[in-house]
C-alpha cells in the first residue's frame, strides 16, 4: 500500500519525509535533500536500513554529506577556479563539494506525489548562498517504485554556471551495519579511472583498469581491493554509457544494489580510516569500511579538462540528471 508520513524533529527542525509501498520504505530529508534511509527486505524477508544514517541530533553538523545531495558541483575543483570565478577553498587548496554553503548544507522545500505505481517527493532549491553564479534552481525528485529510488535532478539557471550534483549516501547491504563492506561484492561498467595526485585531483591521465585491483568489470570481493591498495578506493570511474553501470551484492544478505542512469562517471569511496566521533543509528560511531559512497555524476575537475566534456549550464537551457537505485535478491 503507498503511503506517506512527515515527522518533524523540534530540536534540528529537520522534516524526515517517509515514503512506503508495502515492499519497501525510504526516509528522507529537507535539509541536504538527503536520502536518509531505505529500508530493504533480505534473503529471507527481513526489511533493514541499507544506508548509513547518522543520529537526527548530529545531523545539522555532519561534515561528511551522509545521503546529501551534494552541489553545484561534487568533488573537487582544482585550486576552487572557473574562469574568472574564486569559489570558496575548504578543501586543503581546493574547493569541494559545492563549498560549505552549498547543496548539502541547506534547507529545501518539498511537496509530494502519489499515484497508483509509485510515491515520490520532490525537493526545491533556489540556489543564492553556495557562491556559484546563478540563482541556480534545483528540483530533485526522489521517486519510490516497487524495486527502485530512482533520483532525477533537474537544474536551471539565470546567469552562466556550471552544475554537477551527486548524492552522496553509504550504502552497506548487510543491514542495520551489522556487518562492514569487505565481503560486499563489486561490479563496475569501467575500463579506466582517473589517476590523481595526493590532493586527490586528476591530474588529466586517464588509466586503464585492466591488470590492477582497480578492475571491477567482473564482480569483486572489495577486501581484496582493499588490503593490495591500502588506503582502499577513493577513485573516479570513467564508465560505460550502458546499463547497469555498478552492481554491489552482499552474499549473506542476499542483497543487490543496481544502478543504473545517465551520469558519465562515479567516484567510489570505502570510507577506508574514516574513524570518527560521529554517532549512527546502528548504535556504533562511523567506522573505517562501514559503508561504501558510490557518487555517480560527471568527471570530477571537469572544468579544468574540457577534453572529457562539460558541465556548463546556461541561461537558455535545463540540464536533468538521473539515477537509478534498483534493490533485488541474488539468485
């Protein structure tokens, strides 16, 4: 049965939206616009959060965007230029993630739609404190379907801008992080990455994956990936304009994560030494490998390669961005 609930914290004054179909049920956020849980059945019909969620009262002072959707433009740009422009510097030299007034760090409208398949809400933004040109105008809509979140972003501006969101939620299939993301199994679309520096900024070389334990093509146990590389993965992903483009699993669960969607690239991040003092609902602080971040969106310091495309956005044009989160059970 479709359905909706709206509760409202009066300590943080964040509004959790819930959206239910029977099968599957998903919370979300008016601050961030953030996808905050999702509730999955497993193998045998136990219904868990597969999203690492931290505790409402911490949520307002989370540095590490949790489920936010994250922009004008996730990632980093180098030495925080575009053309004449000086965007905030948050990152070491660089700016990340839109800037500390960006998309993750605001309070959005909403309204909500139900029909006779699916129940969706969608989150409005007009964009006048991030530092980017604009106003930028953001409607981005989380639809809840019988298998799938599927997120459609949709932007527009007044002046010369460049937009290139992502959502930046962990993911862990185990449930209620009972366990960590080691023996999760990875499969990404991608023949090459980006090779960057130690600031993590590319430095315009694009790598093919082939013989490294960066290949994903074929599904992976991450910890295998994770001890040969050290630091684990914290890589953008150049992948294949066909779908599904990344397959996460989880064997004991019986969990599958499938997404799917139009966006040219994805950075996947095992959280690997994330150790912090930050309280999460499965009654644990975060810790290093507890959930892995796979940001779809376009090249990370694309502004800075022209060679790899664009994400400019201009005043005569709306420019929609999707992905698709579609949940199963292995075979």
């Amino acid at each position: 049965m479709i359905k909706h609930s709206v509760r409202k914290d009066p300590q943080t004054n964040i509004e959790f939206v819930t959206l239910e179909n029977g099968k599957l049920k998903a919370t979300f956020l008016n601050f961030g616009a953030r996808m905050y849980e999702f509730f999955v059945p497993d193998r045998y019909g136990e219904s868990e959060n597969i999203f690492l969620s931290i505790k409402p009262e911490h949520i307002l002072e989370d540095s590490g965007q949790f489920g936010a959707l994250v922009g004008p433009v996730a990632g980093r740009i180098k030495k925080g230029v575009w053309k004449d422009q000086q965007f905030e510097i948050n990152n070491g030299e660089n700016h990340l993630h839109g800037g500390s007034n960006g998309w993750s760090s605001q309070f959005w409208d909403y309204d909500i739609t139900e029909n006779e398949e699916s129940i969706s809400v969608t989150f409005h933004l007009v964009d006048q404190t991030s530092g980017y040109p604009g106003p930028i105008t953001v409607a981005n809509t989380y639809e809840l379907t019988e298998d799938s979140i599927v997120m459609t972003t949709l932007c527009k501006t007044k002046t010369d801008s460049i937009v290139n969101p992502t959502n930046h939620v962990y993911f862990n299939l185990s449930g209620n992080g009972k366990r960590d993301i080691t023996q999760h199994h990875l499969q990404i679309n991608a023949a090459k990455k980006l090779e960057t520096d130690s600031g993590l900024i590319p430095t315009g070389q694009v790598l093919n994956v082939g013989g490294t334990y960066y290949d994903f093509r074929k599904p992976e146990i991450l910890s295998t990936a994770i001890r040969h590389l050290g630091q684990g993965l914290d890589d953008a992903f150049w992948l294949q304009s066909q779908d599904p483009k990344i397959v996460l699993s989880e064997r004991e669960s019986g969990r599958v994560l499938t997404i799917s969607g139009n966006r040219q690239a994805a950075v996947v991040f095992t959280a690997t030494g994330m150790d912090l003092d930050l309280p999460m609902t499965f009654s644990k602080n975060m810790y290093s490998q507890a959930g892995i971040a796979i940001e779809t969106q376009e090249l990370p310091d694309i502004v800075n390669h022209p060679e790899w495309g664009s994400i400019d956005l201009r005043p005569d044009e709306s420019k929609a961005f999707q992905t698709i989160y579609q949940v199963s059970i292995l075979d």
